[in-house]
C-alpha cells in the first residue's frame, strides 16, 4: 500500500493542499528528519519524496505539492498507536493527534468544543508563550528540546527533563526512582539510539503501551509546524480554484 | 482541424498609427482604429486591413477561442498591447465556429425542456432558442459588407431583439443559479443537464454580447454601442460571480472532504468546461476591455467601409 493510499480524508488537513509547498517542505523535512538532520525512523515518506522529486525534476514546487497527501498519511501514522496501525494500515485524523499533543503538554482544552485553530493556538501558546511563525523555527526546535519533547535528540542534550516529561515519569516516586536507573543506559544512547525508536525503546524500561503510543518527539513538532501553516493560509486570502 | 483566423496585417500599418500604438492612444473596433477619448486627437486613424493566418482548433469552443487568442497575440509582435478582442470576434463571424457552437448550446437546451415540467422554465428555454438565432442574425449581418444606412432596418429590428432576449436569459440564468445553489433541483441526472445548460450559455453570452455592441456600432450609435457594451459587461460580471459562486463552494467542499467527488458526478463533469472558461478570460476581451476602451468619434463621422 503507497503511502498515499494511508491517507485518512481529514478535513483539518485539507489546507495542505493549497499550503505553500515551502512550507510543505518544512513539515515534510520535520517528519523525515529532525532539526540536527539526524533521520528519523520515518515510514516511506522519504522514498516517496525522492521519487516525487526525481519525477518532477522540472518543478520542487510540484514534488512537493504532488506528495501533500503523503505528507498528510505520514502525520497521521506518527499520530497513531503504532500497533494498532499494523492492523488497520492507516493513522489517526489530525484531530486525534492535535488532542493528544494538548493533553501531553496539559493544555486545558473540552474536547467537543474547543475548534482545531483555537486549540492549535493555546498548544503554541503554552509552548512558546505566544503564537509562533514559522521563520521561528530554530527557537522552537530550541524550546521544544528544552523541554524535553524532542526524544532522543533532548535525551542526548537534556536527559532528566526528557525522561520526565517525555516518558511521562514526572511526579511518581517510583518512576522517578525508574528514571535513575535509565540514566545507566544513557551513556551509551548517542552511539545506539541514532535513528531507530525502537533503539531507544529497548534501552529505556517502557511497557508495551508507552513504546506503541503516538510519536511525540515527532507529533508535537509536526502540530505546532501544522498550527503555523494553518494560520499563514488563513490569513492570505482564500485559493479558490474558480 | 484547421481553421482561417484573421490578424491585422501590420505592413498597412500608417505611420501615424504606428506612433499612436506606441503611445497607447488607439481602440481597434469593427476593423478601424480610432483615437482613443480624451485625447487632442479624434475620429477615425486608419481603416485596418485583416490578413488570414491558419489555426488548429481544439476539442471544445473555449479552448479553440483561448488557443486562437494566444496565437494572435503572438502573431502581433508590435500590438501585444491591443486587445485582440477585435481580431476573435472577426474571425468568429467569418467562420463557422459560431455556427458549430450555436448548434451545442441548442442540444442543451433541447435536453433540459425535455426533462422540465415547469411552465416558467420551458417559457425561457423557448426564449434561449429565440437568442440562438438572434445571435446567428447578428453574426450574418455583420458578415455582410454592407454599407450601416443599407442594413440599418434590419439591424435596428435585431439589436431590439437580442437586448431584450439577452436580459430574459440573464435573468433566467441567475434564477437557475439560485434553484442549483438552494438544492431545490433534487435528481442529479436534472442537476447535470441544467449545470451543462448554464455552463453553454455562460460561454455563448459574452459572444453575442460583443456581436451586439459591434452591430450597434456599426449602426453609428457610437454613444449608445459604448453604454451597450458597458451595460453587457456588468450583467455578465453578475452571472459570472454567481457561477463562480456555486463552483467555488462546491469544488471546496469537495477539496475539505465534506463531500466526495463521486457523490457530486454533474459537479466533476462541467468542472473542467467551467476551469477553461475562467482561466480563458474571454469575457476579459469580450466584454470588460471594450467597455473601459471609449473612443473619440463625433457623430458626423462614420467609418466609409467596413473592410471584413
């Protein structure tokens, strides 16, 4: 099944198909690697992409506009429980993931009537205090990582905080006594843990649950990318095709 | 297939209206350049001989008109800046594209009287029928080379004619607009064939609209063929809004996912036709630029012989 053909029809994506395939390339480059250009483990988004651009060498701009519901797909599986994915081969809709992202950073949101822009907003507001742009992205990564949502990239930098707010140990005595012992396993980390989840999860004492939950350190940068994108298509005016 | 289109043969040009064409100062209509209004100048700069050149056509009206345009413009190095809306309408009234297209627009119409009941819809499509011919009328006076005094009774009759069916169709345009956007048309199968019918006449209006104002023209009312052709404009900026309208927010509808594209077949089939009309700009030429292009012309004076 291409990636393509994973796509969810979600209509709180379907602004990427007008969005500026710059921006694309943003969101696309965030899935497929993070800030330090370290890759992630990424599906076939990359694969994709390469054949996208090797078809439209004429045009960046419609390689990436051609691939917009891959990108979508992409988003959607990271959301997603990645075991139940296995089974249903497709992810979330991006409503799912943005609630989960909030819930993580405990933004105060009701889940029946807060709108996706609204919510979006308090997410970038409790991250970064204000309603970010997208020619912030250094800044963001820079917050995100000092907060620990970045996995391993922030375990490698800022290992407490990620531990305690990435694995969601903060709090419990037990946990916190957990996350001293993982701090053993975490010398070895920069050499093993390059690009594989799966790496880092078999390092760290998770259950089966935390190791199959929704991607954060990919999920989180990709809804604030997302919420950014969202507001500067909103605010140009609306491409109508007639 | 080829057809003959019609270009300004740009070797007769005077010298004077070389130099006048540089300055922006000319309005090409009915095969006359004249000054433009508000300069020192008026009247009458040069009666313009035409040149044929070959074109291809293709599949549809609109894209035959749209490729005809390009090639024009690009047979008219030293005029790009002059609309070609003049060189379309004399190469639509020498051919047979008209006569092929009129033919079309009657299948439709044909095909929605056929499935409406309704005594006020199969009233206008009647009146539809009567401004097809009207708009053959137009063409074929226009063809002939006739002095504006010898066809002025017969122009006058028809120029009556295709004002009031035009504004009949306008208005019953915009009403079937309104019935589509409303969803009071509930078969889909009905749906189809009224999006197609709007869809034909929105493509065949700004045509006879500029076969009118020329008529008017050529009939001397010089004051009259310009309130005309600015009247025509405004109507179909109307309708076209409104078409657009429905187009944009269905085809968004179907872009966010609120409805599916298999749902909605009569919507997929007319999209195209519709994104060509548009993008085409026909209208632009037709329509919005001889309405703002005003020319200098005292009522004494007439272009002598009119050189299709």
């Amino acid at each position: 099944m291409s990636l393509e053909a994973k796509f969810r029809e979600d209509k709180n994506l379907a602004f990427l198909q007008d969005a500026d395939w710059q921006d694309l390339k943003i969101l696309a480059n965030a899935l497929i690697q993070d800030h330090s250009g370290t890759e992630q483990w990424t599906g076939e988004l990359k694969s994709t992409l390469v054949e996208s651009l090797s078809m439209h060498s004429e045009s960046e701009e419609l390689a990436y506009k051609s691939i917009w519901k891959a990108i979508a797909a992409e988003i959607q599986l990271y959301g997603g429980d990645t075991l139940v994915n296995l089974a249903r081969r497709k992810g979330v809709e991006y409503e799912e993931i943005l609630q989960d992202v909030a819930k993580k950073i405990k933004v105060d949101f009701h889940k029946e009537t807060t709108a996706i822009d609204e919510l979006e907003d308090r997410v970038l507001r409790k991250l970064f205090k204000r309603v970010t742009t997208l020619d912030e992205l250094p800044q963001i990564y820079r917050t995100l990582e000092r907060e620990g949502l970045l996995g391993l990239t922030s375990l490698t930098s800022d290992p407490w905080n990620t531990v305690k707010k990435g694995v969601g140990l903060g709090g419990n005595a037990t946990a916190a006594a957990g996350a001293s012992a993982i701090f053993a396993g975490l010398r070895i980390l920069p050499q093993l843990a390059k690009v594989n989840p799966l790496v880092s999860a078999a390092t760290l004492p998770l259950t089966l649950k935390d190791f199959s939950s929704p991607a954060y350190r990919v999920t989180i940068p990709a809804v604030c990318i997302i919420a950014m994108m969202r507001r500067k298509h909103d605010s140009n005016l609306y491409k109508d095709e007639f | 297939m080829e057809y003959q289109a019609f270009t300004f043969d740009e070797s007769k040009f005077s010298s004077i209206l070389k130099k006048a064409i540089e300055n922006q100062e000319v309005v090409f209509r009915d095969g006359v350049a004249y000054w433009k209004k508000g300069l020192e100048k008026t009247g009458i700069i040069q009666h313009i001989p035409l040149k044929p050149v070959d074109m291809v056509s293709k599949d549809t009206f609109v894209n035959t008109l749209g490729s005809l345009q390009s090639s024009l413009q690009n047979t008219m190095v030293a005029v790009q800046a002059i609309s070609t809306g003049t060189l379309l309408v004399a190469t639509i009234i020498q051919t047979q594209i008209l006569s092929k297209k009129i033919d079309a627009v009657r299948n439709a119409v044909i095909q929605v009287s056929q499935i409406a009941h309704e005594q006020n819809i199969l009233f206008y499509t009647d009146k539809v029928s009567e401004y097809l011919s009207v708009v053959q009328n137009l063409q074929l006076i226009l063809r002939s080379k006739e002095d504006g005094r010898a066809i002025e009774q017969l122009g006058n009759a028809t120029l009556a004619n295709s004002m009031q069916l035009k504004n009949q169709i306008s208005f019953f345009i915009l009403n079937l607009l309104s019935l589509v956007q409303n969803k009071e048309i509930k078969d889909d199968q009905h749906l189809g064939l009224i999006l197609k019918f709007i869809q034909q006449i929105m493509e065949i209006l700004p045509l006879g609209m500029h076969l009118e104002h020329i008529l008017s023209h050529r009939l001397g009312q010089y004051q009259f063929s310009q309130n005309l052709i600015e009247d025509s404009a405004k109507k179909y900026a109307v309708l076209l809004d409104n078409y657009r309208g429905y187009l944009n927010f269905t085809n968004n509808k179907i872009k966010n996912f609120e409805i599916k594209a298999e749902d909605v077949p009569y919507f997929m089939q007319i999209k195209q036709p519709a994104l060509d009309l548009i993008s085409n700009r026909l209208h632009v030429e037709l329509l919005e630029k001889p309405a703002k292009e005003a020319l200098s012309i005292g009522y004494s004076e007439q272009p002598v012989l009119v050189n299709w």
